[in-house]
C-alpha cells in the first residue's frame, strides 16, 4: 500500500475538476441559489464572442411584433388626416338647411300678421279671412313638422361626427406618438397639420351644431305659435259661422241705422292686408306644387302631340271625322291648359279659396278661348254673361259696409245669374257632356241664389255674399269640368286611332263602347273636382275634410278584428282600379282594339299585354291588401279558411285559375289563333284567368273553361304560321294532254295571290278517261283566315284558264 497516499491525490484532483459539469446536470432545489453556475456562464459568454451576436441577432427577430413602428404611425397619422376632413367636410350645413333660414324668415313675419289680426284685430275677421288663416295656419305647422325632420336628421349626423372626433382624441397611438419626443421631432410637419385641422374642424362641427340647435328651438317656437293661433282661429271661427247665420243688417225695406266708423274701416283694411300676405306667403311657399302641376300639362301636352303627330303623318286626319271630335286635335295647345287648372285642386287639397279661385278664373279665360269657335253663338254669349257675373261676384267679398245700393247690386247679381243659368240650360242639350250632372249643378245654382236672395233681404248679408259666390263658382267650374271630360274622352279615342294606324289597321273603329268604360272613372274625377271647389267657396271645405277624416281613420272592431272604414275604402278602391286598369291598359300600350285582322297580325303583343294585365292584377291586390291595413296573422286565417274551403268545393275554381294563368306563360294558344278544342273550332278571342272564348265562324262566341282547354287535345293551326293546305278536287273534258292541264291549273292557282309561292301547287291524276282526267289539287293558303275567299277566288280563274284552253270543268 505504498502508493496510496499518491492514489487518493490523484482521486481529489479528480474530482475537482470534474465537479462544474456533474453540478450543471445535478437538479437544484428552487430554494438554493447556484452560484458557480451563473458565474460559469456569464464567464462563458463574455469570452465566446460569436455566439454573443448570434443571440442578439435571435433576440431581434424573435423581438415583441405588437411593438409599434414608423410604418404605423404614419398609418395612424394617414388616418386621422382622413377621419378629420370627413368631419371638416361633413360639418358643413347644406342647401336644405340654407333655405330652411330663409323659409324661417318668411315664416316669421307671416306669423307676426296673422298674431296681430287674430288677436288684436278679430273683430274684423269675416269667415273668409278666417278661413285663409286657418288653412295658412295648416300649412305653418306641416312645414314645421318638416324643418323638424330635417334638423333632427342632420343634428344626428353631426352627432356621429363628434363621437368619431371623440374616438381620436382617446386613440393610444397618437397619444404615444404626441408624449415621445423623438416621434414628435420625427413627424413634427404631419403633427403641425393635424393640429391646426384638429382645431379647424371641432370649431366648424361645434358651429353647426349650435345652429342648428338654435334652428330647432326656432321651428318649435313657430310650431307652438301656429298652434296657438290655430286654436284662436277655430274659435272665431265657430262664433263667426254662429253671427253669419244671425241678423247682422236691418231688414232691406227697413233703414239702415248703422255707420262704420273710421276705426272700424281701419281694422278691415288691416284684415284684407293681412289676407293677401297670407296670400303671398303661399304661393311663395308652395311654388314646388305648381311646378308639378305644369309638369302634368307638359306631359299631356306631349302625350297629345304625339299621336296628332301619327295623325298628320298617316294622312289621316280627314278620315277622322266619323269619331266626332270637337276639342281635338285642332286645340291640344289649350286642352293642355284645360288639363292643368282642372286637376289644381287635387294637387294641393289644402289651399285658400282664393288659390283655388285664381285656378278657376284662368280656366275660364282658356275655355273661353276654346269654345269661342265650337259653340253656338247664343251658347256663347251666355258664357260671356255668366263669366262677367263670375268677376262681379269675386267683388262682393270685400264689402267692408254694405248699405242699400251695394245689398241691392247683390241683388241684381242674383237675379240675372239665375235668369242667365236657365237661359244656358235651354242650349246645352246638344252642345256639352255630362247634362246630367250640369243640370244638378244649374239647378243648385239658380237655388242658392235665391236663397242668397232671401237672406240678404232678411239682414244676412254675409251669408248672402258666401251663397252668391259659391253658386256663380260652382256653375262655371262644372261646365269647365264637362269640357274637361270631353278632352279627356277624345285623348283617349285620339290614343286608339294612333295605335291603330302606327300598326296599319284601317277598319272602322266602334268607338262607343271602347268609351263607354271610361266615362265612369272621368265622371268620378270630375265629380270629386267639382265638390273640393264646391266646399271650399262655401267656407267649409277644411272642417268636412277634417270631420271626414276622422270618420274614416277611426279604429273600430268587429270581435278580435280591428279596421278603419278608409282602409275598407281604399281596399276596394284599389282592386276596383286594378280592374280598370288592367282592362284598359292596352289601348295605351299599343293594343288597337281592332278585329279578327289585328288579332291574327298581332298576337304576340296581345300575349305579352296578357302578362301584363296578370300582373296589375296581382300588384293591386297586394297594396290593396297593404293598403287596409289588415294584420298579416288575419290574412293567414283568411288563407287557411280559403285552403279549406278549395279542398271542400273550389276545386274547379283553382283549376281554372292555374290553367289561366299556365295558358298565358305557356302560350299553346294565343290570342288571334286559329284552333280546334275538342268539338269546337274557331278564333280565339280572349284568354282569362278563368276562362277563354272561342269565336266560330258562325258568330257564336263559345266560353270554354281553362281547364278543359289544358285537359283537351288542341289543334292549333296558327301556332307557328298562319299556312293552310287546302285540296281541290276537279274534273276535267277536253284535252288529253296532260302537261297542257296541269300548267293550267298551276297558273290559275298562282295568279290569285292566295298562294304561298315557295311552295308549288302539286296537281294528282287520280283517274284518266278517255276525253280528260279526274284531278286532285293541293296548294298552301298564306292565310288560314282567307281560306274560304281562296278556294272561291281560284275556282273561278280555274274556270277561266281552263276554258281558255278549250277544256271544260265538269
């Protein structure tokens, strides 16, 4: 064991050395601290150099990439430019707001005139002034709901572009971007921009919104104005109807005891000024209705120079003269005019008398000038007298104190409108439309002027003037309203012979009962014309629409079910128009209304006008049903009764309907076709959604169900072509040669103009006889609807070509 001191040294040295590495791989307690190895690695990695830039070079690429860079904040920065001229640009007030000012302006002054008359002038307030105030009052408050509209929708607007105003100034990267100190001295000119648009932009969008602040609280002062006036108005109103119908004046043999005074006449001078600024602040304020209005006479105007047009360039308007015209087409420059005064008052139901009166007035003028020529000299002298009348009535309204003479004229005035209105029956008989309805007119006419008379007599001199004045406007608005029937009568004949031509159909048209289902929608209209006019002159127009409003969007129940009598109205209404129009909507679009002719040369515009008028149907009835108001979970009850009922008992019904409408997209027979349908033959004449009719050529027009049409074999001979083949069967004497007989016969064929020439008549021996031959011809007809006229036409030139030759037809 001599070695073993030296063995042990080499042990412990052993172990020393080996001691780093065995303790870097040794597991450590969380709690101890390893010492040597962070000195060995920090030793380590201080003197390997190469390996220091490869990790640095792994801590840059692997560094955090939510880390912003200068790529970003110029994204950032792009953006904000972006978010604040959207702002800058958008803050702007527009045209709308613009004009608003103005309007308010008018608005302002117009209601310090009316809040001076109604509340320290009412006392001179008759019911027509009244009347204008309120309807002006009307009209306030509805442009106030309006302006309302307006600056709320772009106070809105100008809300959203403060909250994205808001988002910026909370943005994380421009505010990390304005605190550092190197990005500031790096984007410092984009960073000076967006300060000073910053600044430019929230002082623009903070002035809009005050102003429009500031317009909203100006709309609602004038709305609450206009209702407080309104309310005053109605209350004069009902004292003012109550003191017309009692006795104002001294009986007319009494004497009259009362004077006006000076203040008395001022005050009625201030109402009438007040009246005609209302005027003025309408027809300034309401200038878009009469545009439109002028755009309805431009394009009836158009509508009617155009078929004019058709006329003069076909010739044809000398060969017009049996329709009877007597406004058109010579007049269609003033039958415009006609057009556009007539229908004013539909446009603007809520206008002063005084609009409506200027309407009426021009409209007479124009008809003046229109029946200067086409009525009788004494027909016409009447007119001059009752439109004097009319221009002397307009006068009486402004009676500020009317005494013996002026209730006398009133009087007068009455009397010969009703002398003249009888003398102007006697000539109309033959001479104007409509006699029914303009004989309940001249006779309401000739009583309320009798009536005026009375109460002028009896003290009531105001109720005498609204009587007189109503009466004369009534009378020359109803024959105004007649003649505009008549024009619009011929329009629509005018439009049938147009189309007639442009598709070179030259029969002669029945024109009365094409007319006959267009006089009733004309005679509503007119109607309804004449009554707005009628109410409105007698000062009651505004409180029977009012009292007719209500009645008609009151809500009332039967059982669960909820409904207001307009919306039954204007369901039916609705369909009732859907009807009409799918009924009359050809002849606007091309369909001539003609006969057999037209319908073979035309079916397939007949077909798509088919289409056509299945689809009005299904859109009117659709807003019909929109329109009533009629809750969806009703119309689901009302189809599942309808199911059940079709499974009980409509099962024909349906089919009809599905065949009907299969027959007009499918198409295996149009209209104008030639067919045969089981044992029937004949031309189609018409394809419903229930049924079809089938013309023979006896006249019997025979009603066939769709769906027996669609479950029959049918026989169309005029689907693709109207070709017919027809055979001839003949017997010839005289001559053997059979090439001479059958050049013959092919000659006498091609010269009838019933042939097709494409295709050559074919010539059949069928038996040969010592002295001539038995022969069977076939040749194809043009037009399956002149088969009968060719066969008669080429029996007879066969005659003649073949005797020509010397050989006889047996």
């Amino acid at each position: 064991m001599k070695n073993t001191p030296g063995r042990l040294a080499i042990l412990i040295i052993s172990l020393l050395f080996a001691y780093p590495s065995w303790a870097q791989y040794t597991p450590r307690s969380p709690h101890v601290a390893d010492s040597s190895r962070k000195f060995n690695i920090n030793d380590t990695t201080r003197k390997d150099t190469s390996r220091f830039r490869r990790n640095s070079v792994l801590r840059d690429l692997f560094a955090d990439s939510a880390k912003l860079t200068t790529s970003d904040f110029q994204l950032q920065i792009e953006k904000t430019y972006l978010i604040l001229n959207n702002v800058r640009n958008k803050s702007e007030l527009g045209l709308p707001v613009k004009l608003l000012r103005s309007r308010l302006a008018d608005t302002d002054s117009m209601l310090a005139v009316l809040k001076d008359n109604v509340l320290n002038n009412s006392a001179a307030l008759n019911l027509r002034n009244l009347q204008v105030f309120k309807t002006l009052l009307i009209n306030i408050q509805a442009s106030c709901r309006e302006d309302r509209q307006l600056l709320d929708s772009t106070e809105g607007k100008l809300v959203d572009l403060r909250n994205s105003m808001k988002t910026l100034v909370g943005d994380t990267v421009m505010r990390q971007m304005w605190r550092d100190s190197v990005l500031r001295a790096q984007f410092q000119p984009q960073l000076k921009g967006m300060r000073e648009l910053f600044s430019g932009s929230t002082q623009k969008l903070r002035g809009s919104l005050a102003a429009i602040n500031l317009l909203q609280t100006h709309v609602s002062s004038n709305s609450l104005t206009s209702s407080q006036l309104l309310d005053k108005v109605n209350t004069l109103l009902n004292t003012s109807t109550a003191r017309i119908f009692g006795k104002e004046y001294n009986y007319l043999w009494e004497k009259d005891t009362t004077t006006l005074s000076s203040t008395a006449r001022n005050s009625m001078g201030k109402a009438y000024d007040g009246e005609r600024k209302a005027l003025h602040y309408y027809f300034k304020d309401s200038g878009h209705k009469r545009l439109f209005l002028l755009l309805i006479g431009l394009l009836f105007f158009i509508w009617l120079y155009r078929n004019i047009r058709t006329l003069k360039r076909m010739n044809a308007m000398d060969n017009i003269g049996y329709l009877e015209f007597e406004y058109l087409p010579h007049n269609y420059i003033v039958a415009a005019f006609i057009m556009m005064f007539a229908v004013a008052p539909l446009f603007d139901l809520h206008a002063p008398s005084v609009y409506i009166e200027s309407m009426q007035f021009l409209m007479l003028v124009i008809l003046t000038i229109i029946c200067w020529k086409k009525w009788p000299r004494r027909l016409f002298l009447y007119w001059i007298v009752m439109v004097v009348l009319y221009i002397c009535f307009s006068f009486t309204h402004h009676m500020a104190d009317p005494g013996l003479g002026q209730r006398t004229w009133l009087i007068l005035l009455n009397i010969l409108s009703v002398v003249f209105g009888m003398l102007f029956l006697s000539q109309i008989q033959q001479n104007l439309p409509m006699r029914g309805f303009l004989k309940f007119v001249i006779n309401l006419h000739n009583i309320l002027n009798l009536v005026s008379v009375i109460c002028n007599m009896a003290g009531r001199v105001s109720l005498a003037q609204i009587l007189g004045s109503a009466a004369i406007f009534a009378f020359t608005q109803a024959i105004g309203l007649a003649v505009f029937s008549k024009i619009c009568m011929e329009a629509i004949l005018q439009q049938i012979v147009a189309s007639r031509l442009r598709r070179n159909v030259q029969t002669r048209l029945n024109y009365l009962p094409l007319l006959s289902g267009f006089r009733r929608p004309i005679l509503f209209l007119t109607v309804v014309l004449w009554l707005i006019v009628f109410t409105t002159n007698l000062n009651i127009y505004t409180s029977v629409l009012d009292a007719l409003s209500v009645f008609l969007t009151t809500p009332r129940t039967i059982g669960s079910a909820a409904f207001t009598l307009g919306g039954v109205l204007l369901f039916f209404f609705i369909i009732w128009l859907a009807h009409l129009l799918q009924k009359y909507v050809g002849f606007f679009f091309g369909d001539t209304g003609g006969g057999e002719d037209d319908e073979m040369h035309n079916k397939g515009q007949r077909s798509r006008l088919l289409i056509a008028r299945l689809i009005l149907l299904c859109v009117g009835y659709l807003l019909a049903v929109a329109a009533s108001g009629v809750p969806v979970d009703k119309i689901t009850i009302v189809l599942g009764a309808l199911g059940v009922g079709i499974g009980l008992g409509l099962q024909n019904i349906v089919n009809n309907f599905v065949s009907g409408i299969i027959l007009i997209f499918d198409r295996p027979l149009q209209i104008g076709d030639v067919v045969e349908i089981g044992d029937k033959q004949g031309r189609v004449r018409e394809i419903g959604l229930r049924s079809s009719t089938l013309m023979t050529s006896d006249g019997a027009e025979v009603i066939i169900p769709n769906g027996d049409v669609l479950s029959q074999q049918i026989t169309n001979w005029t689907l693709s072509n109207t070709q017919q083949r027809i055979q001839l069967n003949l017997s010839v004497t005289g001559n053997n040669d059979m090439e001479v007989v059958t050049n013959t016969v092919k000659k006498a064929i091609l010269a009838s103009g019933f042939v097709y020439e494409n295709r050559e008549p074919s010539v059949l021996f069928t038996k040969v006889r010592d002295n001539g031959f038995d022969l069977t011809v076939y040749f194809w007809c043009v037009d399956i609807s002149k088969a009968g006229e060719a066969k008669s036409a080429i029996n007879l030139l066969l005659y003649q070509h073949l005797k020509a030759q010397g050989i006889q037809m047996a």
